[in-house]
C-alpha cells in the first residue's frame, strides 16, 4: 500500500504569513507524529496522536504551532505568522499500535520562511 | 519515561574499517529499540530494530545491533565501512503505549 505523503513537499512564504503542512499517514495506523529537522540538526520532536487519546503536544516551540488530526486520519499542522527561524524540514510518521511497532516517515516538507 | 544519548554527532571511519555507532538508553520498562538511517536528501529508514526476540539483531546493508541490558545499550555495528554508508544514523527507544524517543543522530563520515 501507500506509504506517508505530505504536501506540500516545498513551501516559500513571507514572513508573517501563516502556513498548513499536511500528512496523511498509511491506512490503519493510529499513531501520527510531527518533527521539525533543521539544517544539520537532529530531529526536534514536535506532537505525537495516538488514537482517540490527548495529543502529546509537549514538543510545539510555541503557541504559534498547532496540529490536528481530523477523524483519527490526516493531519495539518499549523504555523501562524511565520519567522524565518521556522525554516526546516517538517516530517511526518505514523505507526501503528502494535507492540514494538517501528514509524514510517513521510518525505517532508520544505519549508522556507524570507 | 524513556531517553536515547548518542555518543558522538559525528563519526569518521576509514572505507572497509569497523563501523561503531553507541547509543545508550533509558527505560523504566522494557524497551523497544531502533535505528534509523537518513541517506544525504533522502527520508528516514528504518535499519533495525529490537523487540525483545534476539539480542543481536541483524538489519539492511549489512548492519547489526546488540541489545545488552545491564550496559543499557544498543550499539549499531558493520564489519567492514562502505563509501555508501555515509549518512546520518538515528537511534531511537519506545515502551508500550509511548511514543518514540529519538536520539540527536550520528553524522558517519567515510574516508576513503
């Protein structure tokens, strides 16, 4: 089957604009997970769903960011007025909830901030 | 709750000499253990991974993993380095019913 899509896989926006990354992770898999990869960083863990449960959101840098995941599905995250430092790579994985179950990543999205 | 330290962001090995990662983890529960392989512009891989089974655990292109408890370890190994290895290797640990913890990645630099 499909794997992890997100869209858009780049992304130019000004400064202030505000911007949707979406990911629609593999059919059936209740766990969906957002990062954020700077250039030649590592991954910044961002927010994790699972299931019907709270969303982790311990990882969004700020009240800027937000994510959703509508009907235990695809995923947006949310980046209100944009600042260059929000220049990364935005990643998207999911899992499913089997025990040991490794996540699978999408290709990301590029996103540039001027 | 879990953690993942990496020693070392960066790694060099000379081509066709042993290729050494260390990842170091904690866990109040029994871990499940991975190592991830991100190729230069490429997404993240999955290389291998522990759940419990055998200790030693054998991945793609030639990699393994030993999982030694009373070292809390999961070092990543290959025999004998190849220039196409080069790439950022990302180990990570989960428990049931947690999410995934990542550690910060080792940069593998071949020299050849």
């Amino acid at each position: 089957g499909a794997g992890v899509s997100q869209s858009p896989s780049n992304k130019v926006t000004e400064k202030g604009k505000d911007v949707e990354l979406r990911c629609d992770p593999i059919s059936g898999h209740t766990a969906l997970y957002w990062y954020r990869q700077s250039l030649g960083q590592g991954l910044e863990f961002l927010i994790y769903f699972q299931g019907n449960s709270a969303p982790d959101k311990s990882g969004l840098p700020s009240d800027r960011f937000s994510a959703e995941r509508t009907g235990g599905s695809v995923s947006t995250l949310t980046i209100q007025r944009t600042q260059q430092e929000d220049s990364a790579v935005y990643l998207c994985a999911s899992s499913s909830r089997r025990e040991g179950s490794e996540q699978y990543f999408g290709p990301g999205t590029r996103l540039t901030v001027t | 709750a879990q953690s993942v330290t990496q020693l070392g962001s960066h790694v060099s090995v000379s081509e066709g000499a042993l290729v050494l990662l260390r990842c170091n983890y904690s866990s109040s529960v029994p871990p499940y253990l991975f190592w991830y392989v991100q190729y230069p512009n490429q997404g993240l891989q999955l290389l291998l991974k522990y759940t419990s089974a055998a200790t030693l655990v054998k991945g793609i292109n030639g990699f393994e993993a030993e999982f030694k408890k009373s070292e809390t370890s999961f070092h990543l190994t290959k025999p004998s380095a190849h220039m196409s290895d080069a790439a950022e290797y990302f180990c990570a640990v989960s428990a049931v019913d947690d999410k995934i913890i990542f550690g910060k990645g080792t940069r593998l630099h071949i020299l050849p």
